[in-house]
C-alpha cells in the first residue's frame, strides 16, 4: 500500500465496515512507519487484475482488498484484512493473511496477534486454517457498536507463512496443528 492507494481503501473501508472503518489519518499513520530501515508496519493491496480467473470482475487496476500487519517487539499484530463480498471465496483473503504472516517473519516475529469481530464466523475460520487459537475476548472493542473481538494467536508465523500452498487457500490437512498449550497473551495483549 502506498499513499496513493489511501483513498481507494477508504472506500472499501465504508463498505466493508462502514461502524467502525479507519480514517484517513489512521491510514496515513500507519503507513509512516512502513518505510525504511525502522519500518514496522507492511500493509499490502490487491487489485483485480491479480485474481484468478472467474474473480468477479471489476474496472482493471481497482482495489478489491486490502490488508497490514504492526511488529513490535517479536510480536506481530493483523491490524486489518478487508475484501470485498464478490471476491470473497476466491483465496483472496487466504493470500493476504499468507503475505501478512511472511510480513511477520520477515520482521523476526515469534507470534501473531490480531482481533476479529466475534460475529464475524468466516473470518474465524480462515484464521483458524492457519493456525490461530482463541486466548481471549475484548469486551467492547469494536466501536461504536460495542461488538466484542476475540483474540487470536499464532505461534511461530514462519511455519504458517510457509506451509501455505500457492493458491491461495491453506488446506486445513497441510498445516502443523496449533500449540495445544498456547501462550494466553504478551505485554501488549490481554
């Protein structure tokens, strides 16, 4: 993601989530720190010329989804994924989850963090295929609906980021099975 793909996201943003989309200024926030020696962020876009075939189609070049990962400290954190409903089924969100966990090891990470909308089954799910455990809830934290985010994390990115096939969608049967004893949080997550 570059600064001129800003305005394009926000206009997914208040689609995909129109309660609780970011603003410009988060936008422009994160990206401040994803260049250079020192960056910590990678937020990364997906337009629709770089879809399989049969995608839904849209103008050439337009942006369909979107996604960015924070690393601090060995600790990485999904800040956001978002795809829009017609591309949704196409591996699209399994492809940048992949990106964002080779992001995370990239930038070192020992684990993954991130917050999904406890009503939000689907998304559950692909986290889930790649190894994602439940440790937590964070009561209210979507605003200003008040909706409830259940943390998830995974442990040791790399291995994910790797058994992921090229495809697009991670088989369930291809990847380790997750720590059965998960570490139940870090200094910056309950």
């Amino acid at each position: 993601m570059r600064w001129w793909d800003i305005e394009p996201v926000l206009a997914l943003e208040q689609q995909l989530f129109p309660e609780d989309a970011w603003s410009a200024g988060m936008f422009w926030s994160e990206l401040a720190y994803a260049r250079g020696a020192d960056a910590t962020r990678r937020y990364l876009v997906a337009e629709d010329a770089a879809l399989s075939p049969g995608a839904a189609a849209g103008p050439a070049g337009s942006l369909v989804g979107y996604g960015g990962l924070a690393a601090v400290g060995g600790t990485g954190d999904i800040q956001t994924i978002g795809v829009l409903p017609g591309h949704r089924g196409t591996g699209l969100g399994a492809r940048l989850l992949r990106a964002l966990l080779q992001a995370a090891t990239d930038f070192e990470c020992a684990e993954v963090l991130l917050e999904v909308r406890v009503d939000n089954a689907p998304a559950q799910r692909l986290y889930e295929r790649f190894g994602f455990v439940p440790i937590g809830i964070r009561r209210g934290y979507y605003q200003p609906t008040g909706t409830d985010a259940l943390v998830m994390r995974l442990a040791d990115p790399a291995v994910y980021a790797a058994a992921a096939d090229t495809s697009g969608d991670a088989p369930a049967n291809t990847l380790p099975h997750p720590d059965p004893h998960p570490h139940q949080g870090t200094k910056s997550h309950g």
